[in-house]
C-alpha cells in the first residue's frame, strides 16, 4: 500500500539540505533592492543601507535581498524582502515594471564580474525603490541607516558592503540620476 503524502503546503521553501545541494548545482535567482526617500519631485534624498551580523560573525553593511521563490512573481519576491528587511510599515513603492536597474552575477569564486558570495553563483535583479513609511528592520538586521547619496556612494560605504555590493549601490544611484 502506498503511503499517501501531504502536500507541502509553501512548495517554494526548501529544507536547509535541499537548498545546500541546490546551490551546489545551479545557479539561483534573487533579487535587491535599494530602499530610497524621494522628494516631491522624484529626487533620491536618502538611502538605507542594512547593517547586519554575518554568518561568520562581522558586522557588515547589504543591501535588501533574498531569493525569489518557485512560483513567486519578481513583483512579490522584491515586496516579501522589502516587508521583511524594512518592517511592515516601510510602505515601499514598487516600480510599475519589473525591469530592474542591472543583473548582478555572484560566483563563489574569482570571477570577471565584482560581485562574490561564497555560498552559491546567484543572479540578482536590482532595483531601486522608495519607501515612504517607517522601516524597523527585522530578520538579521541590526539597523538601517539612511545616508546621504554621497555618503551612500562613498568609498568607506563600499568597503563595509558585503560581495561587492558597493558597486552595485553606486549603479543603483547613477540609474536614478543622482551620480554621474
């Protein structure tokens, strides 16, 4: 007799074992997002950068990100991290379309591209999107610091940014006007 098996019932999760082959073997999709204040005009006035404890121990710099999940649109993957990085209360304001500002490659070892993460080869779409509410980081963040653009896009900033992603905030902000 065969053994009848619930169906899981959140199919885009993968146990810890499942996700550590996963990334042994292929290539996985994130996304990131560089929370921004706008002014009344569209001007980018402040940007939030993550602090947090990594899995070794140090405290670094990120930006929002995660993995989108089986099934999931980009839309919901990028809102799910906003809401889980920045609080329920960031009220984020996604673009009207999906296209992100640049595709980022991350390969666990050297690379023609700036971008590392020692765990997995990952391709992220990046975005960036304002947040008008109130952001109370959860999850592995200690604090979101809001910056200037410049000091934002400053070297020391890049430096405390975790696998290259100080690259990716200053293409963040070129894509919006704010560098050149």
């Amino acid at each position: 007799m065969a053994t009848v098996r619930t169906p899981d019932p959140n199919p885009g999760w993968l146990s810890d074992e499942e996700l550590d082959e996963v990334r042994r073997r292929l290539p996985l999709v994130y996304v990131e997002a560089i929370p921004v204040r706008v002014d009344g005009m569209g001007v980018v006035t402040e940007v939030g950068v993550l602090l947090r404890v990594s899995p070794a121990g140090a405290i670094t710099r990120t930006l929002v990100s995660g993995r989108v999940m089986h099934g999931e649109t980009l839309r919901d993957a990028l809102f799910r991290h906003l809401e889980k990085d920045l609080g329920p209360m960031a009220f984020p304001q996604l673009p009207a379309s999906p296209t992100p500002f640049t595709v980022a490659e991350y390969f666990p070892f050297p690379s023609p591209t700036r971008f590392s993460d020692d765990r997995q080869h990952a391709v992220a779409l990046a975005y960036v999107v304002p947040v008008t509410g109130t952001c109370e980081p959860r999850q592995d963040a200690l604090e979101l610091t809001w910056m200037t653009p410049d000091e934002a896009a400053s070297q020391r900033v890049a430096d405390e940014l975790e696998g290259g992603r100080g690259a990716l905030l200053r293409a963040g902000l070129a894509s919006v006007g704010v560098l050149p």
